[in-house]
C-alpha cells in the first residue's frame, strides 16, 4: 500500500485565500489517481484556531471553513472512494486547542472544578505558586506550563501543554475525556473515513506524580529517551485499546500511531492485536544517505515489524521533518539521491507513505523571510530555530512564477520560491525524465507485484558503500549506491532505475530494480 500525506494548507487552493482546501483536492483529483497512490492522510482538518495549523483543534467534530465543511469532507470522500482510494483522517486526542470550549469553561471555573479535571491544572511551586509544577519542557521550546489569572485577576495555577500553550494536554484517565474521543471517532466514521493517524500517540497519558525528569535526560525534539515520562506510560495502552474497540465495529477501517519511541519492544507493544493496526517508524527520516546507516534503519523498522507481527512502515518525510532532498545533500545530488530511496523504500515490503511535494523533488525552503514564518517553534525558541515552515510550502502546479497555480491569490499563505518553475506538477509531467514521472512508473510498478505475506527481506553481498535486497517474495532485487564511485551491476534485468546507468554500472546517487 502507498499512501499519500497532504498538508492541506499547501496542497491546492480552490477559494483564492492562499491557503489550500479541501475543494482543492478534490480538483486535484486526477493528480493522486497519476500517481498511483491507494489513498490519502490528511492533515487535521478540524475546527482550529491554526496555532498549530490543525493540531491545536477547538471542535474535534467539524471541519474548519478555511478548508471548506462537512459536505466538502464528504464529497472529498466520494471522489476518493469512487477511485479506489481511502481516506486517512488526522485525530489530535493529546490535546485541543486553548479556544476549546472545554478549556475557556475551565479558566472561568476555579481550582478543583471538575472543568479542570478534563486536563492538568496543578499548583505552582514556591511560596507564591510562582514556579511551574514540575521541569518539564515543551516540545516547542519553553516550559510545559502556562500559568493562568484566576476569574478574580490574581494569578493562579499553571496548566500542562507538552507542545505549545495554545494546546494543553488532555487528561485521558478522566472517564469524560476518553468518552468524547469515542464520539470523536464516531463522528468520522459515520461520514465513511478509513481510518485515522493518531497524534502523539506514545503520548496520551501522564504519569500520575507528574515528577522532575531526571536532569540528565536527553531532551530529544522528537526522538523520546525512555527516561523521558511525558512520553510511553503505561495508561498510554488503555487509550489504543479504547480507540481499537470503536474501531472494530467499523470493519475495514485501521489506525496509524504516530509512535516516536525507539525500543523495539516498547515500539511493538502498541501494535498488540487490541491497539493500533499500524505505527509510523521515522528511523530513514534520521539516516544519512550512507549504507550502513540506511542498513540499520531499514532493519530496525523490520524488527519492529517483526516484533509486533504489523506492517512495517516507511516515510522519508512528513511535515515535521526536512524535506529528504534537502536532507541528503539539496541540489542534483540531493534530488537524485531522493529519488534513490524512492526505489528503496517502495521494494521493501509494508506500506509507504509520500509526503506531499516528494513526488515534485521539492527542497525545504530554508528562504522563507522570518517575519513570514508561522510555526510556534519560532518564536517559543526565541528565534533559535526556524520550525517546520521549511517542508509546508505550497506545492506547485504550473506556470513560471508563483504562486504555480497552487492559487489565483498573489500571495500565498507561505511564500513560494520564484525557482520552482522547474518543479511544477506541468512541468514534470511533460518531462519522462523527472522526478514525478520516475514516481509515477515506480508505483505503478510496485503495483503489479503481489503484496507481500512477510515483512522479511534479505540482504544480498554489494561492493562497499551500496545495499542491496529482496523482499522474501522477491518481485526485483533493490541495489543502491551511497558510494562516489560506479560500481558494476549484478546479473538481472533492469525493471527501473532512479537516473540513467553507465553501461554496466550503477552509478553513485542511485539505485535500480533488476529482475534476475
Ligand atoms: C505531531 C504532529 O505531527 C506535529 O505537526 C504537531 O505539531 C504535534 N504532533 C502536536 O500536535
């Protein structure tokens, strides 16, 4: 299964505001249908405030008219149900935005209301309540913690946000909480959604001391330390179980985790047969374009998979991440060896996911003016780090300047580069050469093979600094080249290769398919 991520504020923009919506993918259709792709993740899409572009959601149950309403969800659903595609929702059960009706009646109640109890307000410390309840930081930067004024002005307990303080942490131990996030799961499931990816979902409970992370802690942005206790607690499991009992009444319908842990056996335990059918594993996100270091993502993402007897699964990027052709080295060399791992990731066995723009050989765009950028990191690190606004550009669809045709609006929600003319979906596809075309036969061709029983591949012996591999079915055998010299080809015809060989030899930067 390939599935595609669309960060909807950046993927097609119907309604000239410069923002992407959900009518924009549904004109936009035939692009997904091209590509192959068996469905779609959406990101959230919800009622928001957009501090968080979604993930800071105000009502989980309706859609935010920036992206259109519920009947635009539900033609969206048709037109991919009518090709053959599924619909992946994005689900934020950690936490809601601050502008959640919810919080504002806890603000208005006071310390000790059951209002309260929906999330973490605690006590400060110090004499005066002045200090936050514990060291925790935020995921965004800062402290955990947002103190807040009482109803009568004077200042008053300080309430939990793992990510910024327009998105406090829910307490899913109270019984009203996990109650709404069924009715949550009903709502979308009712309208014929697939399923959903699930927010942090290594997340979604606390340890009930709520203490001091050890000092030395490592305080990874996204990769969790097992010391770290905002992250993998045990109550974490009854939420998944929770969720898998709705889900089981909807046949047909699955769960992806978003589960940032690196323990094999932690990793698998949320992929037991009543929890989530599925959990994103970010290890080739991390890796290097070497071949030791693709070797040991690919296999500690099977061993997962093998651990937990789910799927495994690959993406090179996402919304949070750097864009892969920025990550492995920008320009030619970046884009041919993004491509490279296209091929890599699509022979493996399990399911792939493309992040928006991949399919483009779009970069992170590293230019964006700061008084333009948009995500909380950027100004609760004190300008210490630019944020995700890099990999959320719009994406472009054609013409020679911006906005692409992503809008009939001047100026676009993020500004786009004016060096993309080369990029656009029009362009590329007039082109057999480019990166969408290499997309679009990959997984057409990825296709044709039988899908596979196992999740075990075998490694076959390469000159240094290249892989190569099998899925246990073996449809090609997968080489790449992470060296900077040519090195021969093995026995075999070739099905595809990510840029043109050299006679006989796979050239560095590149992989190929070999039928043998
Ligand atoms: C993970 C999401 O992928 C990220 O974009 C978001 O900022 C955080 N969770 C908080 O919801």
């Amino acid at each position: 299964m390939v599935l595609y991520q669309i960060y909807p504020r950046s993927f097609a923009d119907s309604d000239d505001d410069g923002v992407g919506d959900l009518q924009g993918i549904i004109d936009r259709i035939d692009h997904l249908d091209t590509l192959g792709v068996d469905g779609v993740w959406l990101s959230p899409i919800m009622r928001s405030p957009g501090v968080d572009h979604g993930y800071d959601v105000s009502d989980p149950r309706d859609v935010d008219p920036l992206f259109g309403d519920v009947s635009t969800l539900r033609r969206l659903l048709d037109t991919l149900h009518s090709r053959r595609m599924v619909l992946i929702m994005d689900l934020v059960p950690n936490h809601t935005s601050s502008q959640h009706p919810w919080l504002e009646a806890a603000l208005a109640s006071g310390p000790g209301s059951t209002e309260r109890a929906r999330y973490f307000f605690r006590d400060g410390r110090g004499p005066d309540g002045s200090l936050p309840p514990n060291n925790w930081p935020s995921v965004f930067g800062g402290p955990a913690w947002t103190r807040v004024t009482e109803a009568d002005g004077t200042p008053g307990q300080w309430y939990l946000h793992l990510f910024a303080p327009e998105q406090p942490d829910l307490d899913s131990s109270n019984p009203e909480v996990v109650e709404d996030l069924d009715r949550t799961l009903r709502f979308w499931l009712d309208l014929g959604v697939d399923g959903f990816r699930i927010d942090v979902a290594h997340g979604l409970a606390k340890p009930e001391d709520l203490a001091d992370l050890p000092a030395d802690v490592e305080i990874a942005q996204l990769v969790v330390d097992v010391r770290d206790a905002r992250w993998d607690r045990p109550g974490v499991h009854e939420v998944h179980r929770r969720i898998r009992r709705v889900l089981d009444a909807y046949p047909g319908t699955a769960t992806f985790g978003e589960v940032w842990i690196g323990p094999v056996d932690r990793f698998a335990r949320y992929l037991r047969p009543d929890e989530l059918h599925f959990a994103f594993h970010f290890a080739l996100t991390g890796a290097p374009f070497e071949a030791d270091a693709i070797r040991s993502a690919i296999d500690s993402t099977l061993d997962a998979a093998r651990a937990s007897g789910s799927a495994p699964t690959w993406a090179l990027s996402n919304h949070d991440v750097v864009r892969e052709v920025t990550r492995y080295g920008n320009g030619a060399v970046g884009t041919a060896r993004a491509r490279a791992m296209l091929l890599a990731i699509l022979a493996l066995p399990g399911i792939a996911f493309i992040y928006n723009g991949a399919e483009l050989g779009l970069p992170s765009d590293f230019s964006i003016p700061h008084d333009r950028l948009t995500d909380p990191t950027w100004d609760r690190t004190d300008h210490a780090e630019l944020g995700r606004d890099h990999c959320r550009v719009p994406l472009p669809w054609s013409g020679d300047r911006p906005p692409y045709g992503f809008s009939g609006a001047d100026d676009t929600w993020l500004p786009m580069p004016d060096t993309w003319s080369d990029l656009t979906v029009e362009a590329q596809s007039a082109d057999p050469e480019s990166t969408l075309s290499l997309y679009r036969r990959a997984i057409r061709i990825r296709h044709s093979w039988p899908t596979p029983t196992t999740p075990e591949v075998r490694w076959t012996s390469t000159p240094d600094g290249c892989l190569g591999f099998l899925r246990e079915d073996g449809p090609v055998l997968c080489m790449i080249n992470t060296s900077r010299r040519s090195v021969p080809l093995p026995d075999g015809t070739v099905v595809l290769s990510s840029a043109p060989l050299d006679g006989g030899l796979l050239p560095p930067d590149t992989a190929v398919w070999l039928q043998r």
